[in-house]
C-alpha cells in the first residue's frame, strides 16, 4: 500500500507579507470612514454579528499559492438554506503584496426588525480575517 499526503506550506514571505498587505488595508479601510470591529488569525471560519442600517467590509488575507483554490464567503446564519443563499456575499481582490493576498467583501444592512443577526464567514486556505464598520 503506498500512502501520499499533500501539506500546504505558507510561503518564507508570507508572514512579514502579510503584516504589510494587512496594515495597507487597514489604512484604505479608515480612509474610507470604517472602524475595526474585530479580526481573526489564521483560520478557516469565524463569526459575528450584523447591526441594522451599517455598512461591512470583510477582509480575507491569504497566502497565494497556485496549487489551491480559493473558496470565501460569508452569509447569513439562519435554518433556512434559501435565506442563507440569498444572503451570500462572495469577495472580489483587492490587494496584492509579495505573497499576501487580500479578499474584500463589502455590504450594507437595511433597517431590520431584529437587533442584530449573525454571519458565518467561510475561509478555505486558511486565511486573516479582518471585520470593520461603519454607520449607513
């Protein structure tokens, strides 16, 4: 029986590349009037809660490699697969440094009846992720 295994190794650049692509983004995100909400280190899911009438900006952070695809999202959490469908954000690039990539997902949230709603963010490599905010 022969066994092969593939690991994915981060990039020799990719921590200080990231550190670099990552403060550019954030300095971008407050010149557009945003406020970090929180940020997550390295991992393939996270979550948190949207506010009525804000605008989002999810940044992705990733190490590029040519042999993975990438797979971002985030949704709404709700038992209803059709809602989370619909309530689907995908990112676009935005940001390229050495071996650092960025991701950016962008929406706004109506005035709704709830309080607040929870998202579920889908990473896939690994990746930083950075929430910010801002009002309307």
């Amino acid at each position: 029986m022969i066994t092969v295994s593939f690991a994915f190794a981060q990039s020799p650049n990719y921590e200080k590349d990231s550190k670099d692509v990552a403060k550019a983004a954030k300095d971008k995100a407050i010149k557009n009037g945003y406020k970090s909400l929180i940020n997550f280190n390295s991992t393939n899911g996270a979550s948190f809660y949207i506010y009525p009438s804000k605008s989002y900006l999810i940044l992705y952070i990733y190490d590029i490699s040519p042999n993975v695809t990438t797979d971002f999202n985030a949704h709404i959490m709700s038992p209803d697969t059709a809602i989370e469908k619909k309530y689907t954000a995908i990112p676009e690039d935005i940001l390229v440094h050495g071996t650092a990539k960025v991701a950016a997902t962008r929406f706004k949230t109506p005035a709704f009846k709830d309080p607040k709603l929870p998202v579920k963010i889908n990473a896939n490599p690994k990746a930083k992720i950075y929430i910010y905010y801002k009002e309307g």
